[in-house]
C-alpha cells in the first residue's frame, strides 16, 4: 500500500483539476488514475472528490485530505532533502567511548580537530576505563585496548601497539631500578582495578618463559590518567600501554624498565591481551555519514602519529 504515492496523485489531481492532466504527469492513463483514486475513497471510507465531464474538484473532507497531504509531502520533501545535503555536510551527535589517558592525549584531539572542519557535530566524549556496552548505552563507537571478545561488534585496529613498565627518574633515584622481575615485589607499584581489586598479576617473559610476578600495589584507581600522574609525581612503577606514555618517555619524564623482559602481549587468566588499539562499532551497514568520517580521522591521525 503506497500512501505517500496516492497522496502525491491526489494532490496533483486536485492541482490540476482532472484525472487526465495528473495522469500525464506521472505517466498514468485516465483509466488507472479513476482506479487509483476509487481505491483512495474506498480505503478511507468517503468521498473525496466530485467529478464531472469538465473538472474534478475536492469535496470538503477531500480539501482537508489535500491539505494534510501537502504537509506531509513537504516534511518527506525536507527530510529528503536534508539527507542529501548530509552527504556533503556532516550534521548531528557523535557519541564516543574511549578510556580516559588514551582519551585524553589522542581522541580528543581527534575530536577538536574533526568539529573544527564539521562545525554542526555535537560531540559527546565519554571517558572511562570499565567495559561500556556501547550498543545499549547508544554510542556511536569505542576506542578500545587489545584482543577483542566475538561479538557481532565491527572491530577495526587503528595502530599497534604495546605495553611497558616504567617510572619517574625521581622515583628510581629514590628506590633504585630493578634489574629482574622479582625485583618488582619489592618495589612500589601503581596499579589499575578491575571492579574495586588491585590487578596486581603482571605478567613477563624471563628465560623460563613467561612467568606471574605479584607486584605489591601502593596506590591504585580504575582511571589510568590518575594512575599515570601518580607516577610522573615519582609514587612508584606502572604498567602502561605505551601510546598513553609515549611524550613522557620522549622528554624523560617516565623511564622504561625490564624492556627486556616485557612480552607483546599481557597473560590475563589464560588469554592474551594485545596493547593494540581499536575502533570498535556496531555496524558496517547504515553507518551515518560523520560516524564513518570520524573513524577516517582517527585512523589518519594514528597513521601520521610517531612514537
């Protein structure tokens, strides 16, 4: 049933005051218009338009049809037409996730930059380092750490990258630098949570392979920004991903430690967790226009990003 057609047809019937005239608008015999029209009356119950030999004119509900469907025609029309201007400006909300160092130093960069050149996007930038379900909770997208668990998500890495022990010059001049990862046990360490516990398993390669180091937490906190500046103030050794430390190590505010030892991957109840960092979104498929330019962004960003 094409209701929004009959209303195009009724409305240039009643225009053009003949089923003959509006037919040949839109390539339809006199015979087919009559038919479309009959149909129109008999669906709605009544009569919408008085015809004679000479012209057709509407009745008095047929009047109020005509107006209501000019309205509804010009909103379609509107709609259309905003749709096709969308494609050359980018208008609307971009909801993100990221974790909070990571979002801090790179994706809102990102950001400013993207609603620089697309003045009409309203951003939201959702920082937090626990698990978002970005389906449910309506975000666009998520920038995310490591080996991804199946789902029907699209995951698309962005830049690779890995993990690192390190600390403030301050601190290691203080306590000393270990030289192997038992060391660590008697070292103070800054640590992330996972729900309110300490993640205090770090995981090394040594010449026995990779080995558990239970590393005694001093301070701890479920965003990594605060663990970060925890450490610049020289409050002890953290494990990073090294996109989130990389200007640090750069002007030597952080150091790197037991590099030798460290693996391409943290062991995490069996499984391993790459430091890579991804873009995660729910679908390929009717992905508006400025979610598809910003994930373009972020991935020339990182391509043009040294560290």
């Amino acid at each position: 049933m094409d209701k929004l057609g009959d209303m195009d047809l009724f409305v240039r019937v009643v225009k053009n005051k003949g089923l003959a005239i509006a037919g040949r608008e839109v390539g339809l015999s006199p015979a087919s218009m009559s038919a479309r029209m009959n149909a129109l009356e008999a669906r709605y119950g009544t009569r919408l338009l008085n015809r004679s030999t000479r012209h057709v004119s509407p009745t008095e509900t047929g009047l109020q049809f005509y107006e209501a469907s000019l309205r509804i025609l010009s909103d379609v029309n509107e709609a259309e037409s905003q749709i096709t201007s969308n494609q050359h400006l980018l208008t609307g909300s971009l909801r993100i996730t990221v974790s909070s160092d990571i979002g801090r130093q790179h994706i809102a960069t990102v950001l400013s930059q993207f609603v620089a050149k697309h003045p009409n996007i309203k951003p939201y930038l959702h920082l937090s380092d626990d698990f978002v379900n970005i389906t449910e909770e309506g975000f666009d997208c998520a920038i995310r750490h490591g080996n991804l668990p199946a789902s029907s998500l699209v995951a698309r890495k962005i830049v690779s990258n890995h993990r690192v022990l390190c600390a403030s010059p301050q601190y290691l001049k203080k306590k000393g630098t270990p030289k192997t990862p038992q060391e660590l046990q008697n070292h103070d360490c800054l640590t992330m949570t996972r729900g309110t516990e300490p993640l205090t398993n770090w995981h090394l390669q040594t010449p026995k392979g990779l080995e558990t180091v239970v590393i005694k937490s001093v301070r701890s906190s479920n965003d990594g920004a605060m663990v970060r500046q925890w450490a610049l103030e020289g409050a002890g050794i953290t494990l990073k991903s090294y996109l989130e430390v990389a200007e640090d190590i750069k002007a030597k505010r952080l150091v790197v430690i037991l590099e030798d030892y460290m693996p391409n991957f943290v062991k995490d109840e069996g499984e391993s967790n790459s430091a890579d960092l991804h873009i995660i979104y729910p679908s390929r498929q009717y992905q508006p226009k400025r979610v598809k330019a910003f994930i373009e962004a972020l991935v020339n960003y990182f391509e043009e990003f040294h560290y």
